[in-house]
C-alpha cells in the first residue's frame, strides 16, 4: 500500500481541494488499464487473491 | 493494510454485505467488473482514447489461466487497429456472455443469466455504441427481465427466485436502455407492470425512511439508490411525497461520519462507494447539499493510492476497481471533477440514475425523473431529465 507522503511524480496529478492529496487522474487511469493483466499474473496480489478463490471453488465443488 | 478490505471491492455489483456465498461469487463478477473498468476510464478520459487505454483483449477476460500477453510498441496504424481490436473484442466477450436458453447475460461465458450482469452487458454495450450490433436480441433480453417479474411488483434476479429491489432497477434500467420502457415503445403495455413495481419498492420502504432489500428488511444506502433510481427511471418519484423524500435525504444525511466518508447503514464505517449509492439518490432528489460535499471529496481523496493509482474502500486499505470506479463517479456527481476543467482537464460527467455517462444518456435518449428542490438550484448537468416540481404536501 502506498504512504501517504509518497508524490506520484511521474504521473498527472491535479488539485481538487487545497488541504487534501491530489486527484491522481492519470494513476487512476494506469490502474484500471493494468488489472487485466493482473488478475492473470500469479505475482501480482490481484492474481494471487484470483488463484486463492478458484482454489476455494475447487474445494466446494468437491 | 487491510488485506480483507480488497474483498469487498472484488465482490459483486450492488453486493451490499460480505459473506461465504458472496465471496465464491467472484468468479462471476467479471462482466460487472469490466463494466466498472470502462466507465471508470470514460469518466476520465475523452471517448477515443478509452478502448486504446483498456488494454483488455477477449483472451484476457475469457481465459483468466493464461499468462497475461507482452504489449509491444506501435506505430500509429497499428495504436488506431489495437483500439478497433480492443473495442471489438470487448463486445464479442459481452456477446459470448450470452444465454441462449435465458434470454440474458451471465457474469463470464457459459455461465447461467442474472439480471445483475444482464445490465453490466446493456451497459457496455451502451458505452460502446453498440446497441444496434445484430447479435443483441434486444426482444430475448426483454422477455428475460419481463419473466422475472413477479405477482406483487418485485423482480427475481434469475430463476433461481430469490427477490431483492436491486432487482427492480436493474430490470427497470435494462429496458430504459433498450428502449423497451417508457412512452416511445410501442410494447411498453406488454413489457413489465411498472406501477406494481414501484408500489413493490414503497412497500420496501421503512419507518425510518430509508429501504430494504425486501419488505421489512434492513434500511441500506445501497438499497435506497436501487429504490430511488427505479422510481426515477419509472417516473414514480411522487410517490416519495415530501415529508417521504425529506425523511429519506435526512437518513441519508446522517451516514456522513466525521472523517467526512458516508457509511451504508448505522454504527457501520464509512465506505467509498457509498460516495455513490448516497450521492446519487440525493442527487436525484436534488438535496446533495445536504451532506458536507468537501469533507466527503477529502474522504474519497485520501484513500488513493498514491503510488499504484485506484481508489480502497477507505484510507490505507488495499485499492480495487469497484471502489475505484465509485470514488470517481463520487468526485464527478460532487462537480469536483468539473472544477478542474479550466485548467484544461477534460472530464465526463456521470449519470445519477443510469450510471452511466451523461453524453450516452442523452445520446440514447434516456429521460429519468429527477425531483426539483425549491431550496437547492437544480444541476445544470441534470438538464436532460425530467424534473418533478416540489409539493408542499406528501401524496
């Protein structure tokens, strides 16, 4: 998980409120486009949490 | 780092409570989950550089066991083809969703239809522009939701049975978009009871105010959107009354707790994606001032994740799409989005009641109902709806 005090500085950040992070639009945006392949990536948390599910179902089904 | 929090966002569209049976569930969500991925994206970026940005082709989605494909440099002829592929293959995936024997949509292919992703499929297909593709069996998809209503209003989500209002606007919603609902088709009479449906929904609805998934159940702020958005697509938002409507936006209003974060029922914490379900029933019923709308933007800001980008249920929590896509759709109800436009950003505005963009909206011609509020100027984004006039008296 990402600290707060970490600055996304290769990426668009842009300023919604004075007090408050940045709205990083572009992150967002590399988000949602890399899930596709994260969700079939075994490394990756989102296709180690896919994996663990499947197993779950394996275990139902039998 | 909460990792239990991501089981939440991975969980089902309008899943509104974490347990067993939800969390095998999963595996059916896909259909849902690219939906939430390309509105999310089309809230962020200009229509033509969504499908290029995706990056899903139809062997990503369909075969979750393969090793995801290397991307290689492209030309600018090759880019402008990747993005017809891309779009093409996204919408053959919807279409391989498809039940022939039901008449609706599951979650992946070859799996049993559901009104949940029956929706999700209507919805990608609207974003896409392509409700008029051939293979859309659009009186298949209206028979399906038309079946699954029963005797007393309330809609099935399969045939399985089991009965929730969430139901109820995902039918309703369906058949706004297919245009199988409303006084342009000329099969409205024979479509759905839609005046028994919305007496189901009031009949959902509880002392508090509030509504539950079914009569007597629990009032949830997940419900309410579901309850609030089919009354609006259904042109029965009088049904409310006044007193009706200020009770609810009351109740609505005290999910707000301190650190500015809207939670889904009492003594709950808060939660990002009720930045939607809460924003968006306020917002149609035109009282969104009645929650600290700063406060909440600096809710939804704080759980970014400020290195790998998407948005967790609540700070410091693990991000997911669902949660991403519902704190953007949460910035952009609240106007926050907008705000930045001249500074030369470009940002979509989202639909209350369809949720969907409001340029596709109105590019099909959808009309939901939304309430006008003497104390409260109407949303100049809302433009396009129908506003019911404030009565001083419930009906």
């Amino acid at each position: 998980m990402a600290s707060r005090t970490a600055a996304a500085t290769n990426n668009e950040t842009v300023s919604l409120l004075p007090s408050e992070p940045p709205f990083y639009s572009s992150l967002h945006v590399q988000y949602i486009t890399s899930l596709a392949a994260k969700l079939d990536l075994s490394t990756s948390y989102e296709g180690a949490l896919t994996e663990h599910r499947k197993l779950f179902r394996c275990i139902l089904n039998h | 780092m909460s990792r239990e929090g991501i089981n939440n966002g991975l969980c089902l569209s309008l899943t509104l409570s974490f347990s067993f049976s939800k969390f095998v569930l999963h595996f059916l969500v896909r259909m849902s989950g690219v939906y939430w991925s390309l509105t999310g994206l089309s809230l962020l970026l200009p229509p033509d550089q969504v499908d290029a940005s995706m990056g899903v082709t139809k062997a990503t989605i369909s075969k979750p066991l393969a090793p995801p494909t290397q991307s290689t440099d492209t030309d600018t002829a090759t880019a402008s083809a990747a993005t017809t592929t891309t779009r093409q293959a996204i919408v053959d995936w919807v279409f391989d969703c498809f039940d022939e024997s039901a008449g609706g949509f599951g979650g992946r292919p070859g799996h049993d239809a559901h009104l949940l992703y029956t929706l999700s499929a209507v919805q990608i297909l609207a974003l896409a522009d392509c409700l008029e593709d051939p293979r859309l069996q659009r009186s298949a998809v209206v028979e399906f939701c038309s079946k699954l209503q029963q005797a007393d209003g309330s809609f099935a989500g399969d045939k399985w049975g089991e009965i929730d209002t969430r139901f109820t606007y995902c039918a309703l919603s369906t058949l706004s978009i297919l245009q199988a609902l409303g006084n342009n088709s000329s099969t409205t009479a024979l479509v759905v009871h839609v005046n028994k449906a919305a007496q189901y929904i009031l009949q959902c609805r509880n002392l508090d105010g509030g509504f539950g998934s079914v009569i007597g159940a629990e009032s949830h702020a997940g419900q309410v959107f579901c309850c609030v958005g089919a009354l609006a697509i259904a042109k029965n938002l009088h049904l409310l009354g006044a007193d009706g409507t200020d009770l609810l936006a009351w109740w609505l209003a005290e999910r707000q707790v301190d650190s500015g974060g809207l939670n889904g029922r009492p003594e709950k914490q808060a939660d990002v994606c009720y930045s939607w379900w809460i924003l968006s029933a306020l917002s149609i019923m035109g009282k969104m001032s009645w929650i600290n709308r700063d406060k909440l933007a600096g809710f939804i800001l704080k759980c970014q994740d400020d290195e790998d980008g998407g948005i967790a249920d609540r700070p410091d929590d693990m991000a997911d799409v669902f949660h991403t896509f519902f704190g953007i759709a949460g910035l952009s109800l609240l106007g926050n989005l907008h705000s930045l436009e001249d500074q030369g950003h470009v940002y979509r505005s989202i639909d209350p009641v369809y949720a969907l963009p409001t340029d596709v909206v109105v590019r099909l011609g959808l009309q939901a109902q939304v309430l006008g509020n003497r104390d409260e100027p109407a949303d100049k984004r809302l433009s396009y709806c129908s506003v019911l006039a404030p009565k001083d008296d419930s009906s």
